[in-house]
C-alpha cells in the first residue's frame, strides 16, 4: 500500500522569458514507512515536486497536468481548508535552511505550538494569537517532549528561544520535532541537511532513521548527495531536467546502474575505497528549462547517446528491478525478451 | 536581557555627544548671527551704555567657553534665560505652549498612522490591484502636497464649506482648545490641522510599510506557516504583519522631528498657540533667548524620541539585539 | 517618464520667466499671460476667467504669469542649495569614509548633530539669524541636506573601498584625492542621483514652507510661497488665489518625486540584479 502516488506530475513556471518546465512528467511512488531518496542537481525539479504534493507552488508556478494522490485521496481535489488541515499534519515538510525556515520574531517554542493548536483544535482569531491566548500548558508540554525527541537538550528553556539563538543543527532539530509534532504518514525533507556541516548532518541522519523507526512514517528524502542517499533511504529516484531519469531500490541502483546520467553522477562521488581513480566530471551542463527540445533531456551530455536519442525522450522502461528512461534500458529489455 | 541593557546603554552613550553638540548649535547661533548679540538683542535704537549693560548681565565679556559652560549649566537646571520683550523666563513661555503642540504631534500620529497602516497592508496583500494602485497614486500626491497648502484648502473645503452650507460649525477656522479643558471641541479643533500635518506622514509609513509586508510575504518563514497548515489569517496578521511593521516603527520615530517642524508651520496656518507660534513671533521680534530655548528644547525632544524608539525597537524586535550598527 | 517630462517643463518654464525677466523686460509674458508684477486696483480678487485664467490678488495682479514666475525661485533655490549641499555631503562623506577614524568618529558625530534638529526648524532658525534674502534662502536650506548626502556618500565610498579596483589603485600609488574622485565616486553616483531628485522635492518645499512664513526670499518677488501667505486672509473670498500656487508647488514636487523614483528603479544595480534572478 503506498502513501503517496503521484502520476505524470507537471509543474509549469510562467515568465516573461517564457514557460518553464520546472517538473515535466514525474512519476513517484512513496509506499508505507519508506524512505525514498529523489536525487539531482539543482534545477532538476526535485524541490518543485515536493512543493507540488503540498499545494505550495507560488506563482507564476502552477501545478497544469497530472494527479497527486495521498492514502487514496485525490490532493488536488482538496478544498484549500482540507489541504491546510491535511498540511504539518498527515503530510509535513523539513526544509533546506532552518535559519531562514523558521520566522525570526517568533519563538521557537511559540512556532511548533502553533502547529500542534492549529492541528489539534484549530485556527484562533488572529488577535487571539497575538494576545496569546491560545497558549496552552498541555501543547507546551508536548512540544517540550517533542524537543526532548530529537534531541535538544533543556528544552524546557530552549522553548522560550528565538531561532538565532540556536546554532543551525539545533534549530533543524527542532524543525523535524515540527514535521513529527502530529505523528505524519509522511514527511517531505528538501535538503534538510545541505546547510549543515558533516558530522551534526551524520546526526540528524541517524535522527530521521530512528523517527521513521518509531513512528513508521514514510519520507521523502531530497537530495544531491547520492551518499546520503546510501546511507539513508530504501530506494531511490534519480531527477534530471524536470524528469525522471531512474529509479529502484537503493543497492542496486547505486551499484548497477542502468541510466548514464545515474552512472556519471556516481563516477563524479569521490571514494575512500578508491583513492586513485579520477573523478568523473559530466561534459556539458543542464539544458534550458525553456524551450525544452523534444529530445532525450540528457542526449546533449550523454558519452552514450546514438541516433534515437535525440528523436525523442525516452519513457521509463522497467530495469531488473527498477525502472530508467533509456533507450539502452529498452534494448537491454528487448534482447532478454529476445533470449 | 543582558542583550537589551547593552543596547540600551549603547543608545544612551550615542546620544549624549549628540545633545552636547545640538546645545552647542543652539549656544552658538547667537553669536555667529552678525553683529553683536546685545546689539541685535535690544535693536538698533538701544544706547551704547544699554548694550554695554546687556553685554555684561549676559555675559557675553567672558570667553566662549565660560559662557557656553554657564549657558548648559543652566539649561541642565531648566533655566533657558529670559525673553527680552517680556522678560519672563523662556522655559515657562515654552511650558505654557507646550500642551498645544503636543496635543498636535500627537492627534498627527494617530491620524497619519490610522490611515497608513491599513492602506499599507491593503496595498501589500493586493498588490498590483485597483486598491494598490489607488493608494499608492494617493500617497504620491500626500507626499508631494506642501502642508501648509493642504491646511489652507482643508480651511476652505471643509471648515468653511460646512459652515456656510449646512450650519456646521465643528470645525473652527482659527484656533485650537485643549482636550484638556473640553474634550469633544478639543478633538474637532485638532482634527484639520493634525490631518494637514498628518497626510505625508501617512504616505511615507504607508509606503514603507507596503514595501515590508511584501518582502516579508516572499520569506521562507511564510512557506513554512503555509507547509504546517497555519491559517491564512494568522500568517499575515501575526508572523508577517508583525516583522513587516517593526522596522517602520524606528522611521515613524525619525519624522516625529518633522512633526515637531511642520507644527511650527501648520499652527501658523491654524493660529494655534503652540512652540511654533511662539518660535515664529520670536523670529519677528528678535527674542533670540526664546529661539535659543526652543531650538535646544526640540533638538532635545527629538534625540530622546528617537532613543525611546530606538530601545522600544530593541525590545520589541529580538533581531536587532544580535544585529548592532543595522539599528 | 510622467517625472521626467514635468520636470523638464518646470525648467523650461523657469528658464522661460529668467530670460524675459532680466534680458527682454517682461515682454514676453506681458505679450502671453499678463505682467506678473503690474497692479490694477479695479481688477482686484478676480475670479478665474479668459483674461486672468487663474484670477488676480488683493492687487489686482494676474495670477497665473506670478505662478509661472514664481517657477524660477522654486527652481533657483532647489539646485543652489541641492547642489551645494550634495557637494559638501559628498566631500565629508568620503573623506570621513576613506580615512575613518578619528576623523570618521568625529565627522559622523557632527551630523548626527545637525540631524538632531527637525530640518524645518533649522532652516528657520538661520533664516531667524541670517535674515531673509535669496542667498540665505540657500543656504539654510543647504545646511539641512548636508548629512544626508554625507551618509549616502560614506556608506557608498565604504563599500567600494573594499573592491580590488581601488586596492589597485592603491598599490599603483595614485594619491588619494584621485582615487577618491576618478575610482570611487563614479561607481557611487547612483544613490547620490536619486537622492538628489528626491531632495530636490524637498527643498522646494522648503523654500515654500519659509517664504510663507515670511523667511524667505524678499517679498517683492512672486513666489509660489509668498503667493500662498498672501492669500490666506482672502481665503474664504477667493479660493483660487491658495489653489493655484499650491497646485504648482504639488506638480512641481510631484514630478521630482515620479522621477526619482523612476531613476531609482532605473539605475538601482540591485534591483535589476534581484529583477535577474527572478527568471
């Protein structure tokens, strides 16, 4: 049973340069209590997905084509009320940028009540907020545990902080105490660890790991470190240009790759094992995300690319046990059927 | 809290210099007007013995340290001197009109922000629509209409128009009372002149706190609101309504010193009795003790005002006390 | 392009009623409008009408040519002490910046001083000392725009200083005063142009606001803020003689303010750069 299925998912931007095709046809399939990693440089759309999921995309970006389903329901069909009831609540959301995320003026503590109010008994008058009188002692309780979860430490005194007193992992924390505050189905992470240095990012991996343990919820990991992907998630899909290029479960995915864009993104990972082997550097760089031509989006930079290429793009065609958008994948599909 | 008293002290160490140096003006402008302050002082008709009298009450035989010492000695005590026409002390003709220009800087506050601030949020949340557009044409010509212009067509229009037409005589064409002594005509009296002196104030907040709410809209922290289900309504009167308004809280501060001087002018057109009417007849009469104190009083006035903003700020605002010199 | 044209009108109008005043006696206007000087005491407090589309005053003068004379003061007194002012500023702010302190301190305290006084009361309290006279006018107009410029300059020189062109020009060993003025403030222009429209608004106002106190310019010339001070005894009798010079003044500031604006967005490298970066 999946949580989250989107299909054919397009999300368009309207510039005065012309339409962007931030996300161009995007399967994704996110079953329950899994993680799934979305890879790819930036631009590649990942982002914009998961915004798309949650009726966040701001204008000029419009969600044009495709269904968003979640546990079976039909998000695009969702009153706005049903979806901020469904938002923070069944589906949340970690971003890259703690410091940024989180609003200035506001404590901490202040911040996750207001999630946990809005979720639990509802939105108040705005001058009710700002009066504070919908504080509540037993919210506090409960985002002081949630803050003891992910381990912040004091976090009765921590709760009365404001975000610039905590340091960036601290303050990440605290955001994924935010996504969990009311136990999610699934949790969209955008990079929640590209701002932090290694080790406090090591952290806030186990951290996830542990949560999903608990709680069984699923997520969806964005990212453009294939090693966090490695050391993280259960299977992976792999962006480019707006696309999905590849996509199956994470061993062999990263160990048999199937895409030559997943390939060369894995040869340019620097490895302890290896040492001497020369990093791997893509020719080219990402297409115009207007004026997309109707070619294969990699054919330009692909070392494998031949005549079909760039006819059309390619659709993703099953792999062993996953599935890439290659021409070779379809002729490797077509010579097993063969023997 | 630690943080706050820093800042606080820090205000405070910026502002004496300040207030040294604006007493020094004030001290100073006397003496750098030609000729001879006795001489000006008593006007041309004065005997030379006169003037020599006058040099020495004032002591102007001293050196100019002495005497600036003597001068802020006794401003420090409330003691400004006395006027030369009527020769009762400058500080109590300045307290006796003190309450009329107050009342006006004050009921201009309201007004200006009373029409800023909602304009200014509509404007923002509907950007680039018929309302935005509008007050954004209106608060152009706010800020380009001369006060004094405006007061005298609010006289015309308003005052006169109401009076000779329907018989309403609310608003007086001259004059102010107190709401001290009769609060419904001190309301209405004040109403014309603080909407005269008001009106720019309230284009220049309104643009300021326009341009806020919509940066503030475009932060992360807003999408993050949005992510976890915060309502609309809390989004933009609690988290961006909040952060969009603090900065403007330190300009508002900064134009009560154009308060305080387009009173002068305004109680001018609506022959109020305040500070300005009396700087303005001093002016005429060349009772340069009575400038002298009005000018240092003001400076005084506005260098407080701005701190007491500039620490509300600091408190109010939990950015700042990180922040430093962007205060 | 509104503030742009305006602008240019009120020049031309200002140079227009320069020209006629001191080289052809007033020919021209007389030929056009009326003159604005000549008093007719059958004419007085005339409504508007053909002859006098503006109306006359309590001397029987015609309005509308006292309105467009009244256009050169505006325009004399707003560039004098602009100019002066920004050019004062711009010397303090970047001599204070390029050597910081002491002098820095020292010159920054000096106008944090100067803006501790309501810049209208200043500007009255010198006309008070100094006396009326176009001259004064100026110059206690100047005094008050002299930290602006100053800040703008200083923290434009501060930034800059900072670039590798001028550490260049260091090393090379171009003496200070031509770095400043060939390296420096030509890329720090910007912010000083709009400010200077923008100040250029305000000054306007300013010599209006004193003249109509009776601290400005000598009375016997038509300025708008003379007009205005004359007019308010005939207030409730004839409204078109407080309309009209306010009129000019709002337009006049107006067009300042649209094109400084417009100059601000134009030249402004950081909003285009933002402009960029939205796609």
């Amino acid at each position: 049973m999946s949580v989250l299925n989107v299909e054919n998912l397009h999300t368009y931007f309207e510039t005065d340069r012309g339409q962007v095709r931030a996300v161009d046809g995007v399967d994704l399939e996110i079953g329950d209590g899994e993680i799934v990693g979305l890879v790819g440089e930036s631009g590649s759309g990942k982002s914009v997905t998961a915004l798309s999921v949650l009726g966040l995309v701001d204008a000029p970006g419009r969600v044009v084509e495709g269904s968003i389903e979640y546990d079976g329901r039909d998000l695009q069909s969702l009153s706005d009320a049903e979806l901020g009831a469904l938002r923070g609540s069944d589906i949340s959301m970690v971003f890259q940028d703690p410091m940024t995320a989180f609003n200035p003026t506001q404590t901490v503590g202040r911040q996750l009540h207001d999630v946990l109010r809005t979720h639990e008994s509802g939105p108040v008058h705005p001058l009710v907020r700002l009066f504070g009188f919908d504080h509540s002692k037993e919210y506090k309780k409960r985002v002081i545990d949630a803050l003891e979860r992910v381990g912040i430490p004091s976090p009765e005194e921590r709760y009365d902080d404001y975000p610039h007193e905590f340091s960036g992992g601290m303050l990440q924390r605290a955001m994924i105490a935010m996504s969990v505050l009311c136990e999610p189905s699934l949790v969209l992470a955008d990079e929640p660890t590209t701002a932090l240095d290694v080790t406090i990012e090591r952290q806030i991996l186990s951290l996830f790991r542990n949560l999903v343990d608990d709680l069984g919820t699923s997520v969806l990991w964005i990212t453009h470190d294939i090693s966090v992907v490695a050391a993280l998630c259960d299977r992976v899909v792999v962006m480019y240009a707006g696309k999905v290029m590849e996509e199956g479960p994470v061993e062999s995915v990263l160990s048999d790759p199937q895409h030559p864009y997943t390939k060369g993104l894995l040869q340019s990972v620097p490895r302890y094992d290896e040492p001497d082997r020369e990093l791997y550097v893509m020719e080219g760089s990402v297409p115009n995300p207007i004026d997309v031509p109707s070619q294969c989006r990699f054919a330009d930079r692909c070392p494998e690319a031949h005549e079909r290429c760039f006819e059309a793009h390619p659709r993703l065609y099953p792999t062993e046990d996953g599935r890439a958008a290659c021409y070779l994948a379809e002729e490797s599909l077509a010579m097993e059927e063969k023997l | 809290m630690n943080d706050i008293l820093q800042y606080i002290i820090k205000r405070l160490l910026w502002a004496v210099p300040v207030l040294l140096g604006a007493s020094f003006v004030a001290f100073i402008m006397v003496h750098l007007a030609p000729g001879d302050p006795a001489r000006l002082m008593l006007g041309e008709r004065a005997s030379a013995a006169q003037v020599a009298q006058l040099r020495m009450e004032l002591g102007l035989n001293k050196p100019l340290y002495v005497q600036y010492a003597g001068f802020l000695g006794d401003a420090i005590q409330g003691d400004l001197g006395r006027s030369i026409r009527s020769q009762q002390p400058v500080t109590d003709l300045i307290v006796g009109r003190l309450p009329y220009t107050i009342q006006l800087a004050v009921a201009s506050l309201v007004v200006s922000l009373a029409i800023a601030l909602p304009t200014g949020i509509l404007g923002a949340l509907r950007k680039g629509r018929l309302t935005d557009h509008v007050s954004r044409v209106v608060a152009l010509l706010g800020i380009s209409m001369p006060n004094f212009w405006l007061g005298l067509i609010l006289i015309v229009v308003v005052a006169v128009e109401l009076s000779s037409r329907f018989g309403i005589d609310v608003f007086p064409l001259f004059g102010m009372t107190l709401v001290t002594e009769d609060p419904v005509e001190g309301i209405f009296s004040v109403m014309l002149p603080a909407f005269a002196l008001g009106t720019a104030l309230a284009a220049l907040v309104m643009r300021m706190i326009r341009g806020g709410v919509l940066d503030e809209i475009n932060q992360s922290y807003v999408r993050t609101a949005r992510a976890y289900g915060i309502s609309e309504d809390e989004i933009t009167y609690v988290y961006v309504l909040k952060n969009a308004i603090l900065p403007t809280i330190t300009v508002v501060g900064l134009q009560l010193g154009y308060l305080i001087g387009g009173s002068v002018i305004i109680e001018t057109v609506f022959g109020i009795p305040g500070i300005g009417q009396l700087a303005i007849n001093s002016i005429f009469a060349q009772d340069f003790p009575v400038i002298q104190g009005i000018v240092l009083l003001v400076a005084a006035a506005f260098v407080a005002s701005n701190l007491f903003v500039d620490v509300l700020y600091g408190m109010l605002d939990p950015r700042i006390r990180y922040g430093g010199e962007n205060a | 392009m509104v503030g742009g044209v305006i602008v240019v009108g009120v020049f031309a109008v200002a140079l227009f009623s320069a020209i006629d005043d001191f080289l052809l006696n007033r020919q021209l206007i007389t030929m056009l409008v009326a003159d604005p000087y000549e008093t007719d005491r059958f004419a007085r407090l005339l409504a508007p009408s053909l002859e006098h589309p503006f109306g006359t005053d309590e001397q029987g003068r015609d309005i509308f040519a006292r309105t467009l004379y009244g256009t050169r003061t505006s325009v004399v007194v707003g560039l004098a002490a602009v100019g002066f002012a920004s050019a004062v500023g711009i010397v303090i702010g970047s001599v204070t910046a390029y050597y910081g302190d002491p002098i820095d301190m020292i010159g920054m305290r000096a106008m944090d001083v100067l803006l501790s006084f309501p810049s209208i009361l200043l500007a009255i309290a010198l006309m008070a000392i100094l006396g009326r006279g176009l001259e004064n006018v100026i110059f206690a107009i100047a005094i008050v725009y002299v930290p602006t410029f100053a800040r703008i300059t200083r923290s434009e020189v501060l930034s800059e200083k900072s670039e590798q062109y001028v550490g260049a020009a260091r090393a090379m060993g171009y003496p200070d005063t031509n770095i400043v003025s060939r390296e420096i403030l030509p890329n720090s222009l910007t912010p000083i142009i709009v400010q200077f429209t923008f100040s250029m608004a305000t000054a306007i106002i300013a010599e209006a606001a004193l003249s109509f106190l009776g601290l400005g310019v000598s009375p016997i010339h038509p300025t708008w803020g003379i007009m205005l001070s004359g007019a308010r005894q005939y207030i409730t009798s004839a409204w078109w003689y407080s309309i009209f010079p306010g009129l000019a003044i709002m337009v006049t500031v107006l067009g300042f303010n649209l094109l400084g604006d417009s100059l601000r967005d134009a030249l402004d490298p950081q909003q285009q750069r933002d402009a960029e970066g939205r796609m």
